[in-house]
C-alpha cells in the first residue's frame, strides 16, 4: 500500500490543471541582442582524461558558446549505490570556465547504472510483452516505480547541489527525449488505476467512459482494470477510449517525471539557471504542455533519415517539416524554444544515410533561428569510435581534431551569427504586411491519438495532416503560431483547426466568439465528430459543429489509392481521394466548391458562413496535392485585405527581430524577390538548394531601437518617494561671477551613503530649470528608483551659458547667436570641469571618479556632453546626447575641425557608455545619424537609440528615462 499512496501523491499533483509553480519567465535567460546562443554536446566520460582540455579548447576556438554534459553519465556520477563522485565533473566544468564557455548540466535519469538493473530490476519497463528493459541501452526506467525514483531524487538531488550555485552553468536538461514510453510493468499498472480513480471516481463513470457494455468488458472495481494491451488482444479488437486514457495516462506521468525532478532541481540551483528538456522533434507520445515546471520546452531534430523529401536532391536535404513544425509548436511551453540537438551529417539509424549536400547543416541551423530559436546545439561534439552510434557523425571526426564538414558549417553558422547582431536593433516591430497575415493552427496531441488509432483510411497521415496548413501559410508568407486551444485567438487575423475531432461545448463557444469579433476561421474535415472520450454524438454527424460551419455533415466518403474524385471550384477541377465530407449548407451560408463526379455529383465539398463580423469556412475534404486548400486559403487571406505570397515547397521565409531569414530545402534554385532598398546581410538573392539568404528591408540607422517608455513614466506619482530638488549657488572662479545651478539628491539621501552623479545639459537659449520644468527628469529618476530599475544618483543641471549668472536671466539674450554661441563653448567647459564639479563632490555625498560620474545633455547640451565628455575620459564614463545640435564636434556644422572621438583606442578601453540619441522627424536628425556612422566605422561600442519623434521634450524625457538604466551599472 505504501507505493499505492506514493502514486497517488504524484498523480494528485499532475493532474492540478494550469498550475505553473516553479516555472519562471523563459526569456529571461536569454538576452535579445545575442539572437541565438550555440552549444555542443560533450561527453568526457568517452574519452581519456588527457584530452579534455584539448577538446573543450577546441570546442572554443569552433565558436561554441556552451557545452553540454552529464545526460549518460550516471555511471561516472554514482558508480556504486550511494556513492558519489564528482571530481571527474568538476574538471571540466572548470575547464569550460577556463576557455570561456558556459555549461549545460544534465540530469542522468535516462541512462541507470548497471548496478540498479542488477539489484533492483523492478526499477525497468516493462514492454507489452512484459519482458523487462535491460541494462545497454537509454529510456528504459519506469518513471512510476518508487524505488527508480528514490534513485532519481538521490542523484538529481546531489548534482543540483554541486552546481547549482555554480555561476559557469547556466542552465540544465532533465532527461533525455522523454517519449511517455508505454510500461505495463506492476508498478504502472499500479499508477494507471490511481490516475483511472482520480479522473473518474467511481468504476460506473468509467465504465460509461470507456463504453465498457461492448464485449463484455464491464468492470465492477477499479482493481481489475489492467493496461489495455495491443499486443495480446489485437489491433481491431482493442478499446479505443481505454487506449486513449492510456495515452493521456503516460504522457501526464511523464510530465509529472520531469516536474518531480525540476522541483527537486530548483531547491538546489540558482534562479539564474534554466531549466528544460529535449523532446524529440516528431513526439506522438509525451506531450511538452503537461509539464508545469519547466521554463520552456526544447527539440531535437533529425531532418535526414533516409527519405526521398522534395525533388532529385531532397534525400539529402533532408525533410522540409521536421524543424518547421516543432519550432512552433514547442514554443507552446513556456513562449520560446530552440534546437537541443540537430544531426551534423549522416545518422546511424536512417533506412539508408547518405552525404548531406554542402550547406545543409547551415540550413537547418537557421531554419531553426529564423523561426525563433534562443538557442542551437548540436548532438555531438566528437564522433565516437565505439558502441551503438559509432557510425553518427559528430562535428569533429574520428581522429578527435578535424572537424567534419557540418562541423565547419556549424563554424559558419556562428561567425555569421556575430554578424547579424551587430546589425540587431532591439524592439523592431513586425512590418504590417506580416502582421496581416498572422495565423494559428490550433493542435493538440489528444486529438493526434484519437485519429492516429482509428485513420479509417491507411492514406490519412495523421501527423503530417496539420503541418500541410503549416507549409500553406509559410508558402504565403504569414507569421504562424501552433497553440493550444486554451490559447487567446484574439491576436491572430486567421485561425486554422485542422481535424480537431474532439471537442466540447465551451471550446466551440470560444470558436464562434472569435469569428464573430472579426476573425477569419477555417476549420476542416474529421473537427468536432466526438465528444472529450471520443464518443460520438447522440445525434447527427458532427452536429455539435453546424451552428458553426453553417451546414450539416450529411456522410463522409473515402476512396482507394487509384481512384479518383473531382472536386469544382470557380471552373477549377481538384482532385482527392482521401477523405470527403458532403455537406449540407444552410441557407445563409455559401458553398464555395461541390463534388463533380460519385454519386453524389453537386453536393457541397467547401462552405463559407458569415458570423458577425467574421467567418468561418468548413474545408470538408482532404487532397494529396494541397491545390484545393491552398487556393481556398488564399481567396480567405486576400479577401481579409492580407497579400500573399507564393513560395515554392520547401522554400521558407521568416521575419524575426528586424532580420528577414529564407532558406531552401527544394532541388531547384529560386530567386528570392529582395526590395531594392533593402540590405543583403547574409547569402544572395538567388537561393540555391541548401541555401540561405538574409535581409533586412529597413535602413537600420532608422529602425526603432526601444520600445516607448510605459505610460505614466515621467509623471510624478503619490505613492512613490519623492527625490528633493534645491536652487544652489555657487563662485565661478573660472568666470568671475556667482552662478546657479539645481542639484536633485534622491530620495531617502544620507550623507552616510556615497552616490553617483549625473550631469544633465540643457538646450540653446533655456537655462538649468529646463530638465525639470519644461522635461521631467525629477520624476523619471523617482519612479526609475522606486521601482527598482536603478540605483539612487544625484543629478546636477547646470546653467550651460556662461553669460547666465545670478542676476542675468532674461531669456532675451540667451539665443547666443550674436558672440558665435561663445557662452557654449570653451568657458563652459572649463567651468564644469574646475567650479561646478568639485563643487559638487565638496558638497554632497558622492563616488568621485569617472566610473560613478556620467554627462548628458538634450540639444546644445547635447553637443556639449559629447565634446566635453569625449575630451575627458578621465572624467566621465558615461556620455549622452540626445538630439545634439549644430555645436557637435566635426559632424555639427559649427566645429568641423575638432575630432569627435580624439583617441580611438583610450574611448574603447576607457569609456563604459557612449549614447546617441535622435528622433527621425527632428531637422538634426543628420548630426546624430553621421556621429553615429562614424563610431560604426571605428568600431567604437555605442548606443544609437532612434526612435520617431521630433526635436521634443518627448524624445528628451524617453532618452532619459532609457540612458538612465544603462549608467552606474553595480
């Protein structure tokens, strides 16, 4: 009984829908600017100890970011029960340290030692045999069995502890393409009837569930249900819904599998580390949204296997849907993704496993980053000379230093990566042609197992049936989505269900609600025939759906291989041959396409229903070719006002982060159609077979480079602590005269407390109250601070125009055009550097030195910051101009023979922040946008934030409010 309440224990908690505890926010742990982070796959444990150093060195020197390690290494970890040993571990991760390469830790319950098989073998699977798994191969532990995971927890729990504070890791895998692998072993039969007892709570329930009146299979306990079992009652004789709720039973163990060991991870591991695992690509068993504490879901892909895929040369490219599809449906966990391991050349297990053409592996690599990938790794780093996949390619071959050609391709892949973000403009919005185009698909893998055992016709492909709607979209060029039902539709103009055959009431509500607010749904054949067990309704075909579709589901045909139906459409012919539904059509609904030939020539094959202020059309029918789908997607597209366009298969395009990305998996060479203003970053336009090209359409001196400040950032707010704002006057030894100035010191300011100092300049013909009145740089830093966002400072405004003093105010004369701008100048200079400075640092509690001091300014303060701050590094670290006028050294207009940047080399090395900040609707936009171009060619680091504003407090208060975060960094 002990073991009974452990399961039900573990099933309780799987079965708590939506919780997300422990969980954290994916894209934390990944920094936008660097795109994609690349890894490998290293196993020292394969190798002698006196080549490690080589290899992580190499490792390095290839580009590689991260290394993965520890997924099969339980063995070395915990060589005999309850002894463990990490010294082994530990050298290379410092290793990794010393070659400045991060580490991905694994958890190693996909691989037990031999001594658990020998000692305790009820820890193994059992198959539907019921012959027990055996020690030599991965997978095989049976995730319900107590004992299996008190071993887990052991180790899981002692290598979380070892690293988990361990600032080099960043984050962990748990397992090893966890498959929610079938086991009929006494254990699960066990854990089967906890989770049947939990779901149904009563025998009767679920034997009205299950429909167990058929063939006399009527239960009268829970205690004698066992596993429904293919193997031993045969294919045809099996119950469906039992099958089904076995299913649905493995792929929640194997959920709950993962968050059992994430939770014991996060006890013991730093909130900086991630954590994840690696599904496999085509996974029909586990299913990634079951999972509720990891923060996202990665994939392994293996495109080439052996198969023939598009045209002559397509056996070895490898096939076109596997990276399409689980780049978007894995990010359903946890809103990112990316590759965990993608084969570097031939495979040791395909039907046949030919040579890759020069550049797959490349391809694959950015079909997988075009569609969003954080991060690209690749399984495996050296090709192993011995055991089971001795003949799986590795990026370094069998002699341990040459790399492989996917090796040398990974190698490209990185260097072009660097490229790109160079080139990256953070907060790029989507052009509004893609936007117009967005599209769902909405999937589950539920309704996968529900078809998948009763096809009805062996030429349903029930897998690849959603990812046809998937490559139809990608032909027009539209950003699509693979989400949960439980998704919000409202984001997305079309929304496409395809053979969604289970559904209830409530989901069908969510349809019509989304159609009727505007939005364009297709829905298919084979969507809404049964109920959540898979029972059909106790009424007509499908008839839960009519209201929807606008018709009735009359019958449903289907035909052999060689025969063929004909399908009308606008005096268009089609043909199918897999399945047909006829339908019904209301009266206020339009048939869009009828039958042309069968018995039953002239009845509707495609209807379209009006619903509020949208639609929904029913595709009835399934084709080989896709013609028919297609077309009907594109008159649905085009009618909502959205452009297509018409890839070829195997041709895809992708916008991600301001950078269009297209790749070539067909035989044929294809120009790709690249505006004329637009800058060919990577490739050429004509996409040869494994080629790829990226662009980007906009000048990137003018993208956007943030987003806009949140509303309400510069406006002084009660509940927030207040900084205190005081008129200071002070003797210019430098001018002669008694000067004023504001100082701002923050709230809750001590003398027992040293803080950094900004200087803030103000604009031609304004004076020191400009930043405060007219902007509203007190407020912006008080709310910055109170919401945690940056550290207490100080701020200074000084009167910029020498000629102000105390007494001199009048704002007539403060244009400064009648002495050449004098007051601006050199006097002002030497006053903020000699009086004003040390004023301040006499004054007030402040950190004098230059790391802990910055200079900004808006218009003609701008220019000054720049000339001042650039010409006394010693002084400042930290420089702003924003919207910087005529008076910028060399690009102003005013001084062109004064160097901008007066040493190269020292600005470099000296200067922690320099920022350019200009709207592109300002008449000296020019200034900035040329400084700008300048440090670029000398490859000065710097900040060019654009944005579409004018010569405004706007772009002032933004430009603050955005500098302000990115100074004084602790």
């Amino acid at each position: 009984m002990q073991m009974n309440k452990h399961i039900i224990l573990v099933l309780i908690t799987i079965l708590i829908s939506g919780w997300k505890a422990g969980a954290q926010q994916a894209d934390q742990f990944f920094p936008a600017e660097n795109l994609v982070t690349t890894g490998i796959y290293y196993y020292p444990e394969h190798w002698n100890e006196n080549q490690w150093e080589r290899d992580i060195k190499k490792i390095a020197d290839m580009g590689f970011e991260f290394v993965h390690l520890a997924e099969f290494a339980w063995f070395r970890m915990e060589p005999t029960e309850g002894k463990f040993d990490f010294e082994w571990l530990d050298k290379v991760v410092s290793l990794c340290a010393k070659y400045n390469l991060k580490v991905l830790m694994c958890t190693p319950s996909a691989t037990t030692p031999a001594w658990m098989r020998t000692n305790y073998p009820e820890t193994f699977v059992m198959d539907g045999h019921y012959i027990r798994g055996e020690q030599g191969t991965r997978g095989l532990g049976s995730i319900v069995n107590p004992v299996y995971r008190k071993f887990v927890k052991n180790i899981v729990t002692e290598i979380g502890k070892r690293y988990g504070a361990n600032k080099n890791v960043v984050g962990w895998q748990l397992d090893n393409e966890p498959d929610a692998k079938p086991d009929y072993s006494p254990s699960s039969q066990d854990a089967f009837r906890q989770w049947l007892q939990l779901k149904y709570t009563t025998v009767e329930a679920l034997n009205i569930a299950w429909g167990t009146a058929f063939w006399s299979q009527w239960y009268n306990s829970f205690d004698q249900v066992i596993i429904p079992n293919t193997n031993l009652v045969g294919w045809w004789g099996n119950n469906p819904h039992a099958l089904l709720d076995f299913k649905r039973y493995c792929a929640d163990a194997q959920g709950a599998f993962l968050d059992f060991q994430a939770g014991i991870l996060r006890e013991n591991i730093s909130k900086d580390q991630y954590i994840t695992t690696n599904y496999t690509a085509v996974s029909t068993g586990a299913d990634p949204r079951r999972t509720n504490k990891l923060d996202f879901a990665t994939y392994t892909a293996y495109p080439n296997g052996g198969t023939n895929n598009i045209g002559d040369l397509g056996f070895r490219l490898g096939n076109s849907k596997v990276i399409l599809f689980a780049a978007e449906y894995y990010k359903s966990v946890g809103g990112i993704s990316g590759v965990m391991e993608i084969q570097p050349g031939p495979v040791n297990w395909g039907s046949y496993n030919p040579l890759l053409l020069p550049g797959t592996v490349r391809m694959w690599l950015y079909h997988t980053f075009a569609a969003g990938g954080q991060l690209a790794s690749s399984y495996r780093f050296r090709q192993v000379n011995y055991s089971a996949e001795q003949y799986h390619a590795g990026v370094i071959e069998t002699d341990g230093v040459t790399p492989s050609a996917g090796g040398e391709e990974y190698m490209q892949f990185m260097k072009e990566i660097k490229i790109l973000r160079k080139q990256y403009k953070p907060g790029t919005a989507m052009p509004e042609k893609l936007a117009a185009r967005s599209t769902a698909i909405v999937w589950n893998l539920e309704n996968y197992w529900t078809i998948d055992r009763q096809k009805q016709t062996w030429q349903w492909d029930t897998w690849n049936y959603p990812v046809k709607f998937l490559e139809i979209a990608k032909s027009f060029g539209a950003p699509v989505d693979v989400i949960p039902e439980t998704a919000d539709l409202s984001k997305y103009k079309f929304v496409v269900v395809p053979a969604y055959e289970m559904v209830d009431s409530v989901l069908i509500k969510k349809w019509q609600d989304y159609a009727a607010k505007g939005g364009h749904l297709i829905i298919t054949c084979r969507t809404g025939t049964k109920d959540r067990m898979g029972h059909f309704w106790e009424t007509g075909w499908a008839e839960p759906m009519s209201g929807l579709i606008g018709a009735r589901v009359k019958a449903t045909d289907m035909l052999s291989n060689s025969a063929k139906g004909d399908i009308l459409m606008k005096s268009t012919y089609y043909s199918w041959n897999n399945w047909a539904d006829l339908l019904a059509p209301d009266k206020n609904t339009t048939p869009l396409a009828i039958y042309d030939n069968q018995f039953y020539r002239g009845k509707a094959a495609v209807v379209k229903h009006k619903i509020g202020k949208g639609n929904v059309t029913y595709i009835g029918v399934d084709t080989d070719d896709s013609k028919l789908e297609s077309d009907i997607l594109q008159e649905i597209y085009n009618e909502a006002g959205a452009t297509t366009e018409h890839f070829p298969p195997g041709v895809y395009v992708y916008w991600r982060d301001g950078f269009y990305v297209a790749v070539n998996y067909s035989s044929d060479n294809y120009e790709m159609k690249v505006p004329g203003q637009a800058s060919i970053l990577i490739g050429e336009k004509v996409l040869k077979p494994a080629g790829v090209l990226v662009w980007s359409e906009q000048n990137p001196d003018t993208v956007s480079t943030f987003p806009n400040p949140p509303a309400g950032f510069n406006v002084q707010h009660n509940n927030v602590p207040h900084g205190k704002l005081t008129a200071v006057q002070y003797h210019s030894t430098t001018l002669g005269k008694l000067r004023e100035m504001n100082v701002y010191t923050p709230p809750g300011y001590s003398a027992g407390r040293k803080y950094p100092v900004l200087y803030l300049l103000h604009g031609l013909g304004e004076d020191y109250r400009q930043w405060t009145e007219w902007c509203q740089a007190d407020n912006i830093i008080d709310n910055l601070v109170a919401a945690g966002k940056i550290q207490p400072v100080i701020m200074v405004f000084p009167n910029c125009d020498t000629r102000l003093t105390v007494t001199d105010t009048a704002r007539a004369s403060r244009s400064g055009r009648a002495d050449g701008f004098e007051g601006y100048g050199k006097p002002f200079e030497e006053d903020l550097l000699k009086d004003i400075i040390p004023y301040i640092d006499t004054h007030y509690s402040t950190i004098s030195d230059a790391k802990h001091r910055a200079l900004a300014g808006l218009s003609m303060g701008g220019g000054q910051s720049l000339n001042i701050g650039l010409h006394h590094l010693e002084t400042f670290a930290y420089i702003g101009g924003f919207s910087s006028a005529p008076n910028t050294n060399q690009f102003g207009g005013m001084y062109t023979d004064v160097q901008f940047v007066p040493d190269i080399n020292t600005t470099r090395e000296k200067l922690k922040l320099l920022w350019l900040g200009c709207g592109t609707q300002d008449g000296l936009f020019r200034i900035s946008e040329k400084a700008h171009q300048y440090l670029e060619e000398a490859r000065i680091p710097h900040i060019w934030n654009v944005d579409a504003n004018g010569h405004d407090n706007t772009e002032w208060d933004n430009n603050l409010y955005l500098f302000s975060q990115h100074i004084f960094k602790r």
